[in-house]
C-alpha cells in the first residue's frame, strides 16, 4: 500500500489545506508559548487524550504559562477525512523536540475539528508514540 502524498495542499483538496493550516497554528502556539493563541483554538470542552492521560482546555493552555514547550516541529502523512457536514479529523506524524528535552520524538496525532463561523475549532485529539522498532 502507497503511503498518501504528504503535505500536498492543492487545490483539489481544501479540507486538508485547511485543516493543516489550523493544526500549525496550534503547534505554532506551542512553540511561541501563546496561551491565548492556543486558547483560541480549542474549544471549551475540549478533550485531549495522551500517553499521559487525559487533559481538558485549561490545562492544555496552562501547560505554556511558563513559556514555550515545543522549540520545532515538522508534520508529514497528513490525511483529512469529514466526519459529517461540520466535523473533520485530520491524522498525521509529527516529529517535534520539547524545549525540555536535547531529542527529537514522533507521535502519530488524530485531531477531530469541529467547521466554526469561517474556521475550525479543534475539539479533540490524540497523540500516540512511534513504537520502537
């Protein structure tokens, strides 16, 4: 099986375009450590699901009280699919260091975005380590 074109944003799929588009913008609050930046991005019930637990919005945005927690990040085998007229899920790698951290980590990341006014609003997401070998 072919893995899907990456980063292709044509114009023939919008969807993933925009989704892509929403998704840095997260990512980018993580890296500038903008809590209202990411704050504008989730919705109010939110709900992210990682290898650490659960996690709502308020703490999704607190985790960048102190500053930036992500210092670069790069996503690929992105994939779009709608989940009914006003919902989409967008999956793909990332590979991303934490500013704690002198190494790079890849997780496969599902995020379920929910078509508000002219945008989205990202209302839930997963993050699942690369398995070692």
């Amino acid at each position: 099986m072919q893995a899907p074109d990456t980063m292709k944003t044509s114009p023939d799929n919008p969807l993933l375009a925009d989704l892509i588009a929403h998704e840095k913008r997260v990512w980018n609050a993580l890296v500038s450590g903008d809590p209202a930046a990411d704050s504008s991005l989730l919705s109010d019930d939110f709900l992210g699901v990682y290898p650490t637990g659960f996690a709502q919005k308020s703490e999704h945005v607190a985790q960048l009280a102190s500053g930036p927690t992500v210092t670069s990040y790069d996503i690929t085998a992105c994939q779009a699919k709608p989940l009914g007229e006003r919902h989409a899920i967008l999956s793909y790698k990332a590979r991303f260091r934490r500013a704690s951290r002198t190494t790079d980590e890849t997780m496969y990341v599902s995020s379920i975005w929910e078509r508000n006014g002219d945008g989205w609003i990202n209302i839930f997401s997963q993050d699942t380590p690369e398995a070692d070998g």
